[in-house]
C-alpha cells in the first residue's frame, strides 16, 4: 500500500491516498484541495481494480465527495458516498467505508504502516504486572509523539493470572486456588477476557501506535489488519490461522484440531490518540493448573463449540515442536521484515514510570479489584 502524498499548486494543492480492502480490491482517491481555512475538496477521482455497477456510477460517486470538508469523518465521507450513489448500485469488491479510508489516507489523516519508522523490543524478563503497567506507558509515549510505534515481546517468571479491565476480579478467578499455587494476579487496561499465564506457556507481544494506522476501520477488522504479519509468522512455522470475530486468533488447519483457541487480542485507545492492540498465544498451557485457577463457566464456552476449555485451546509447541524462544525469534524477524523495524529497547524513564504504576495502579487492591 502506497501512503498518502499531496502537492501544492499556487492556491489549490492534490493529493493521493491508497487503501487496500483485506480480501478485496485496492481504492485510489486523487483529489484537488481548495485553499484557505474552509478548506475543500473541489475535485474526487476514486479508481483503482474495484468493479462498480451501472458504469455511470463512478461519476456519482466522484461528485459525491466534493465539496467535502477536509476535515471530514470517516462516517461522514461514508455517509455521503452512500447518498450519492443510486438505489441499486454496486460497489463489487470495495464499500464506502474503503472509500472514506483511501480518501482521509490522502487528506493526512490516516496513516499507513509504510507511514511510520517502526521499533522492535525485544523480550526483557519482568514482573508480569510491570509487563502491564509497560502497556500504558509506552503506549502513551507513542500517542505523545515521544517515541516511535513498536512491537514490544513480553517474558515473565511468576505464574499469572492477566484480566480483562472489565472483568469481575471474582467470577473470573478462584482467589484460594491462585493463593495456593503462587499465582499473581493483574488487570490490563484493555478488555477482553482472562489469561492463565505461566513462565514458558504463552507467547505474549504489545503493539503501540497512532490511532491514524486504523482510522476507517471497524473494531473488528482492526483485529486481522494488526494481527497480519503474525499471521505470515505462524503461516512460516507450519501453523494454519485465522481469526474468529471479535477477538481470537483459531487453528485454520483441517481435522480435530480445527477452530481450537490458539491466542486472543484485546485493544485499548487512549485519549492523546495511542492506541494498544495486544495478543498472548499458548504455547504449552498446563491445562490441570488453568482450570484450577481460573472460573471458565459454560455460558463462555456456549457459542465456541466446545464445553471444555481444555478442549479449545491448541498449543503452539504441538503444532510446530519448537522451542519457545525459537518461535518468539520468528516472531521478531517477520515483523522486523515486513515493516522495517529497528531493534531497540525500553528507555530508563519509560521503565521508571511503569514502576511507579505498579505502586500507585496495578499492584494495589483497588485497581486489580475495581469490578470485584
């Protein structure tokens, strides 16, 4: 995907946006800008390999656009693409939102990954719920403009128990099973469900960017975008994925195993526009230890499938017999490949600030418990 590029001529200035429709075709918006602080687009040529029915349609949809604000939402364009457009036209391969999308890209307001010089952090043994408290902290950096957007790889010690920020702290967790096995337990800023994580059995990364490199998506095709040189990571050690809406990351593979949990994301937007989007995968989960632990009811596991946690989960180490870190070094390089990232690591301050919250937030009874 090319990244948004505008021109400035006297008064006027163009500009050019691409956005790639997961699955589809490819959307190109070249648009004329007018000048001065009501600033608008004048002129639209969306183009690209869609197919659009009737063939005049292209010209509604063009004219659709101008007169637009250049400070148009992604509703707003959407919306007025799908009021200019005919009764019974169709857009084959592509929506209106994909136009909305390849449109902000070109106005600056969405970014692309090419658009960014991305970091990698290479895994670094903390406490888990530093790993935690590291999650706001980096991502607020980034939101900040103080650091570059990056991929961070977690590792860890303690056997842990990671909660979704929503979760109630005591349907999800037996506190006398968690007591008696060592088990720290920790809520994440982020929703989504619980994570039962000993040292070794899971593989778990943060990524923290711009909001910008999602805007024009929806919730749930954030998921798959972010997640998609993950996919290319499992797709080079043998392992078949895909992603199950919302959230969940399953075994594509044919056979017994097919549908079976392998890992779970779960997002986090924040207010000066950072946004974390992270995924802990099993690698070789103590299925005995888990269930222990953790209160995984029947009406969770209704619409999976499955009546058995246990049964649902399908460990990375099974599928592809390798190591640990062997896997989190494919990880690495197959993100560092495919997005240019430069290996780098947390900065002092970054480190003193996670601390702090693990004092002031995640190591106090009143966060951990805040739905009890």
């Amino acid at each position: 995907m090319a990244h948004s590029s505008s021109t400035a001529h006297g008064e006027n200035s163009t500009a050019h946006g691409e956005y790639k429709v997961p699955g589809g075709k490819l959307v190109v918006a070249d648009l004329e800008l007018s000048a001065g602080h009501a600033a608008t687009i004048t002129r639209a040529s969306v183009n690209g390999d869609f197919f659009l029915e009737p063939d005049d349609a292209l010209e509604s949809l063009n004219t659709s656009l101008t007169g637009l604000p250049l400070s148009a939402s992604r509703e707003k364009i959407a919306q007025a693409v799908r009021e200019g457009l005919a009764e019974g036209a169709q857009m084959i391969g592509f929506d209106e939102y994909a136009v909305a999308t390849a449109v902000r890209r070109a106005l600056g307001h969405a970014t692309t990954w090419t658009d960014h010089q991305w970091e990698l952090l290479p895994a670094v043994n903390l406490p888990i719920r530093l790993n935690v408290a590291l999650d706001q902290v980096l991502t607020e950096e980034v939101g900040a403009g103080r650091r570059p957007p990056l991929m961070r790889l977690w590792d860890w010690s303690e056997r842990a128990v990671v909660i979704g920020s929503f979760q109630s702290l005591a349907n999800e967790v037996d506190s006398e099973a968690a007591s008696a096995l060592d088990t720290v337990v920790a809520r994440r800023i982020s929703g989504g469900g619980a994570m039962f994580m000993e040292a070794g059995n899971c593989i778990t990364y943060s990524l923290c960017f711009p909001q910008s490199l999602v805007d024009g998506l929806s919730f749930a095709d954030s998921y798959p975008f972010l997640d998609a040189w993950v996919m290319e990571a499992l797709e080079r050690v043998g392992v078949q994925a895909a992603y199950k809406p919302l959230n969940d990351i399953v075994s594509a593979a044919a056979g017994e195993g097919q549908g079976r949990k392998i890992g779970g994301a779960a997002q986090k937007r924040l207010a000066n526009g950072g946004m974390l989007h992270h995924v802990t995968m099993s690698y070789d989960i103590n299925a005995e230890r888990m269930t222990q632990v953790l209160r995984i009811g029947r009406e969770k596991l209704s619409d999976k499938g499955h009546t058995s946690a246990v049964k649902r989960v399908d460990p990375l180490r099974s599928q592809t017999g390798l190591s640990r870190q062997a896997l989190m070094e494919v990880f690495a390089e197959t993100f560092a490949q495919r997005h240019g990232a430069a290996v780098a690591s947390i900065r002092p301050h970054e480190l003193e600030r996670a601390e702090q919250l693990v004092e002031e937030k995640f190591g106090t009874d009143a966060w951990t418990a805040r739905v009890p």
